[in-house]
C-alpha cells in the first residue's frame, strides 16, 4: 500500500519533495497558506522553475497528489513540514514563525509522524517544532531529514543523495527512515535532531567559504594586475589537494541565507562563516563599481549611457528563474547613481520582474545592438553559445563576469573586456 504523507509549503523544498515523492508512488497532500499558490498548483500552473515538476504534476495532480490550504483528515504516514525560515539580512536574525505556524497546524489533527523538511537554524526542530506538537498530543514521533539538492536537478537529486535523518529518539528515527525508504536510494541515520540540523547548514556553509576563497583570490589578483584564471588553472593543475573554486557570484535562496542560520545557532559566532558571507555579498557591489569606473575611463562619462544586462536569475547553469540573491539587486543602486540606462535579459526571467528591478527587457539581439556596455551576470548555457564576433556593435565595455565569451574576439574589435578581478591588458585604453 503507498505510503501517504502532507506537505506543508509548497514553496521550492516542498514542491520538488512533492513531485519525486508522486513519481515514486507516494500519495502527497501538498498544503500551502498562500491562496493564489493553491489556486494555481490546484489548476496544474507550476509557480516555480524547476525541470521535471510541471510533467510530474501534469501526470498526477488529481489522483495522487492534491493540493490544498489545510492537511486532509484521513490518516498519513508522515507530516512534512518545507515552509520557508527567512534571515533579515539587514539583522541575520532568522525569522522562524512559519515554521511554529505549521507546526500548529500539524498539530490540530491526530497524531502522525513530523518531519521538519526546512532548513533551520540547530535547536530549532527541538525548540519550536516540538512543543507545538507536545502541547497536543501524548506522544510525539518526530525527525530532521534536510532537503540538500541544487536548483536545475532536484527531482535527480532528491532520490540520489544520501537522506540524511535525525530522530527525537530511537521510535521517530525508525519511523523517518521508514517514510523515507522509498524515496531514496541511501538513508544515513543520525544520532540526533541537532546533528542532521547541522548537516544541512554544514553543506551550505561549507560551500559558501569555498566560492568566497575563489572571490578572495580574485579581488587579490586584481590589485596586482594579474589573471586569476590564469592563477587558479596554474594552482589546480594535477595538485593532489582541494582545487580551488573560481571567483563568483554566490546567490540562492540557501546559499545567502543558511550562513546565517549557522551563525545564529552559535552563542559564540562563528569566524570563518561570518567573513565569508560577508565577502561574497561585496561582490556584485564591487564589480558593479569596477563596471562603472571601466565605462566611464572609455566614454569619459556614464551619465545617459545604456548598459546591457545579461542574467538576472542568481545562477545560470543549473538554469533557474530564482531571483532569490541575485547580484543584480545590490548592483542596480551602483547602476543608478552612475545615471546608466540599464536594459536586461535573461533565457527564464520574466519581463515582469526584470521591470520590478528596474530594468528594461530587451531581446538578447538589442541587448548587444543598442548597448554602450554590457555585463554578463550569469552563465546560462544560451549566453555561453554566444558568437561575439558579429554582435559587438558600439559595445565600448564587455564585463564578463564568468568569463565564457571569446575574448580575443573581443578584444579585436577594440572592446575593453573584463571580468571578476581581471582586465584584459590589451584592451586597456
């Protein structure tokens, strides 16, 4: 018999569990607070980017997935709490009250398994989760079992990845790696709540420090007038230790949130993580900045002049339509002020939230053909196919931020080429 579970937050976490979990034979009640998300996944319109969901849900709405605002009364085997804890960025204080919200919902009905799904700062399972349950019921069964995919191969990815599970105690764990059996081909059980908590944050964390090492090394070879490619190709080349990541843009909904989430569970903050974060935010300002002294030591101003922005979502490959830390928003205020005119594309991004940024959409023929300057923000693979040769126009600046076009090319037809940390020497003026 399938095993029948509620997912509460239908955001991306829930989503994509929704849709590997249907596809794998699970009947899913997927539950959301928002009306305009239910009314829409209940008419079979996916609110998010992600390959493989909108099949999943064209072939299984309606028979083994349902989408409501409330979890149904029949029994489940599980309660699946995806919802959203967002971070004020301006404070890094976590704000966990959608999480206490459907734990409270859980609650109301009779006692099931509950899984927290969402990412969380360590201690949280245990301090909000658990006494919205214990205060309703005499006994509670409850896990921590992170979602650690990526945007682009999540449904791939969530039945590939080791599941990590921590249980309130020995009945829960049994009970989480039950569920979840069928859904993964590796479960690795943990000793706690906690500990699978901070799997999670340890992941991203992790990653985060390494492409801030990458964006170190590149603000270092910059001062010195070096290529850091060039160094990081030479560091990497057949050495047997770590190879280091190249200089970025590091966005994401995970990404530039969990650091945070990491450094409010620790009484003593933690070193490492805090710098890197705060690294790799500066960076779109920084590059934004570099962008507008470039323009303006080739156009001897920048008042008036339209700058061509290629990428709005925070990544290009997997390709997303996330806007979730994007660089875009800390580089437009930079764009602003310097009184550019700035024009946007990207493969998934609407047109509509390109406007609500302040940009205005263009097709990727005029963003070459009418620009003074452009930016390549991200590395979707329809940019990295780009023939540059016949497309420069009066282009007087090309910022490369990935450094995936031809820059020979550019640089041939008298086009200042740059990307992060680096200027080409031959183009200089």
């Amino acid at each position: 018999m399938p095993k029948t579970v509620g997912v509460v937050g239908m955001g991306y976490v829930g989503l994509t569990l929704a849709a590997a979990m249907a596809r794998k034979g699970y009947v899913v009640h997927g539950v959301d607070a928002s009306p305009r998300v239910v009314e829409a996944l209940s008419n079979g319109r996916i609110h998010l980017y992600e390959p493989g969901v909108q099949e999943a849900f064209a072939r299984y709405l309606g028979t083994t997935v349902r989408i409501s605002d409330r979890l149904p009364d029949e029994p489940l085997d599980a309660a699946i709490l995806s919802v959203s804890t967002p971070v004020d960025l301006s404070t890094g204080v976590p704000d966990l009250r959608n999480l206490r919200a459907a734990a409270e919902h859980v609650a109301e009905r009779p006692a099931t398994l509950v899984v927290v799904r969402s990412t969380v700062p360590i201690g949280a399972s245990r301090a909000i989760v658990l006494p919205a349950l214990t205060a309703r019921w005499d006994r509670v069964r409850l896990v921590m079992a992170p979602e650690r995919t990526i945007q682009g191969q999540a449904l791939r990815e969530i039945v590939e990845l080791p599941q990590v599970i921590g249980g309130l105690d020995d009945g829960s764990l049994r009970a989480g790696v039950e569920v979840f059996r069928d859904l993964s081909d590796q479960i690795v059980p943990v000793s706690s709540l906690e500990t699978a908590e901070m799997v999670k944050l340890s992941n991203n964390c992790h990653t985060d420090v390494i492409y801030a090492f990458g964006n170190e090394l590149a603000l270092i070879a910059e001062q010195h007038g070096l290529d850091p490619l060039e160094v990081i190709r030479a560091t990497n080349l057949d050495y047997p230790r770590p190879d280091l990541a190249k200089p970025g843009y590091v966005g994401g909904g995970c990404l530039s949130k969990d650091p945070y989430l990491m450094i409010a569970s620790s009484p003593r903050p933690p070193y490492l993580v805090d710098r890197a974060r705060s690294l790799n935010e500066r960076l779109p300002g920084h590059v934004a900045e570099r962008l507008v002294e470039l323009i303006g030591e080739t156009a001897g101003h920048t008042e008036g002049l339209r700058l061509s922005v290629l990428g709005w979502a925070y990544k290009g490959w997997p390709a997303t339509d996330d806007m979730r830390g994007t660089p875009i928003a800390d580089m437009m205020p930079i764009f602003r002020a310097a009184g550019l005119v700035v024009m946007g594309h990207d493969p998934l991004v609407s047109d509509e939230v390109i406007r609500q940024y302040g940009g205005e959409p263009v097709s990727l023929d005029k963003a070459f053909a009418d620009a003074d300057a452009m930016i390549v923000v991200n590395d979707h693979p329809d940019y990295r196919a780009i023939e540059v040769e016949d497309r420069l126009g009066g282009l007087r600046v090309l910022f490369d931020s990935w450094r995936i076009l031809d820059e020979a090319a550019v640089t041939r037809h008298g086009v200042r080429y740059a990307g992060i940390g680096y200027v080409a020497k031959d183009s200089a003026q």
